[in-house]
C-alpha cells in the first residue's frame, strides 16, 4: 500500500511538503503541487483519514451507545441523532449494548482512546459513577436526566403526570405498571413508580410487569396484571400495551396507556403517549 513517504521518495520533496499539498495548504509553490499532485494520481494514493483526523484531534465521528436498534423509542431518537450529526458533518457510529456492562465499558475505553470525538449515551447500563471519569476524554451527553452531565431529555415528569390523572378521571382504582429496568439504574423507571403512588396510595411493587420491552414481553405482563386485577394499565411501549391486550383481553381499552404514538395504538384503539 502506498504511503506519504513512497510519495515524499519519488518527488523528491519532504514528507511535510506532501502533507501540506495532501491538506490543500498554503505556501507550497505551483509547480512542487503539479508534481507531487501527479505522483499522487500514478500511484493511486488513497489518503488515510482516520490517522489524519487523529494527528488533528478529531475523527469527525460520533459515537451513540444504544441497547437496542430495534426498539421505536430508539429508533426515533437515532434518526434526530444522525440527521442532527450529519447536518455538522460529523459520522454516526452505533454502540449497542443490550444493556450488558461490559460491553459498555469497552466502548468507553475505545472512547478514551480517541475513537470518537464524542458520546451520546441514549441509555445506560452501568452506574453514573464509573462513567463519570471518561468525561476527561471528551463530550458526553445522556438522553436522561441527570446531574454533573450534560443531558438533552424527555421531560417525563410532565407527560407521565399528564397520563395518570387521565387514569384516576377514568375512574381507576388498581393500576398496573410495565417497567423495562430497575429504578436504581432507570431514571423512567424511578419517575414513573415515584408519581404512581402519589396519584395511586395503594399502589404496591407486585403491580409492577418488569422487562418489558416488546410484544412478547407485553403477553407475560397482561398475564401477571390480571392476576393482580389491575383495571387500569401504564405501559412503557405500544407494542407492550398490545401483548397486554393478547393475553388480558378483559382490560378496558381506554383504560390502557401505550408509549410512542406507534400506529399500532390507531388501529388496536388505546390512548398512547408521543415525545417529540
């Protein structure tokens, strides 16, 4: 493969003189660029621009830990992500986790070794204070609220304030609740227990369906809720709110919350909850 010093070697010229002509720099006269522009062209010189960016400081590539790439709240937030990426210029590389530690943890290490200029951690597997010191590397921004941390994010509080006391209007008294991971780690998670009890007093954990992410997820939570003869359900997804409805049937339709607005909710007819 052919290099700056091949290059540097056939012209005659330095090796700086060639990188200053490879970068479109000034001070390099006409005919010393016509030169080492042809020896270029013979050799078929394919520049190296992940070493280039590096000697620069910056790869020009973002990096985006996510669990999943399947999931529609993820899905919708990678497309604001990437638009918003490569209206600067910069790539967008996914880091899927599927909410495995280490594996998170290896792509802060390759983070601290330069390569990506940035993360965006769209939701998190480990704790805050083992990311915490990988800010000496760079930008990190979370897709939650939290503190010591730049963060862009939903405001929950809000939407899901909004979503129960539709609930208590239609006159629920037992609700149900379908959570993905552990309130420790899980600022949805936390919120959504935290603001349930305030508006349900007798609101107890076994009302809660953890590992909720998809449909299948949904069937087993719709079995678990009706044992409790929960007669009104929060979901965290409409394609979870649909598996409810699979295997709870009796549920009241308006009396089951979805999560993103999927047209799943239009055509199965239960109220959803949309983020912009």
């Amino acid at each position: 493969m052919t290099t700056i010093r091949d290059i540097a070697k056939k012209t005659g010229y330095s090796v700086s003189t060639v990188s200053r002509v490879l970068n479109n720099h000034p001070y390099v006269s006409d005919q010393k660029r016509r030169e080492i522009l042809k020896v270029i062209k013979e050799l078929d010189y394919v520049p190296n621009h992940m070493a280039r960016n590096l000697s620069y400081g910056q790869t020009k590539n973002i990096g985006v830990v996510v669990p999943y790439t399947d999931h529609p709240y993820f899905d919708q937030l990678l497309s604001g992500i990437i638009e918003a990426a490569f209206a600067r210029g910069f790539k967008v590389t996914l880091l899927p986790t599927n909410y495995e530690p280490q594996t998170e943890k290896n792509y802060l290490q390759e983070f601290a070794a330069k390569g990506f200029d940035g993360l965006v951690i769209t939701s998190r597997a480990n704790e805050l204070e083992l990311i915490k010191p990988y800010q000496h590397y760079g930008k990190i921004v979370f897709c939650e609220q939290v503190a010591d941390f730049s963060c862009a994010y939903i405001n929950r509080k809000d939407s899901l304030t909004e979503a129960l006391h539709y609930l208590k209007n239609q006159g629920v008294k037992k609700i149900g609740v379908t959570l993905g991971r552990d309130q420790n780690i899980s600022y949805n998670s936390q919120i959504t227990l935290e603001l349930t009890r305030k508006f349900f007093p007798d609101f107890t954990i076994e009302q809660v369906a953890w590992n909720c992410f998809n449909e299948a997820a949904g069937v087993t939570a719709g079995k678990l809720l009706a044992t409790q003869h929960c007669d009104g359900i929060l979901t965290n997804s409409d394609l979870v709110a649909a598996g409810i409805l699979k295997s709870y049937p009796a549920i009241t339709k308006s009396k089951l919350i979805g999560r993103d607005n999927l047209i799943i909710s239009d055509f199965l007819h239960f109220p959803t909850i949309e983020h912009h």
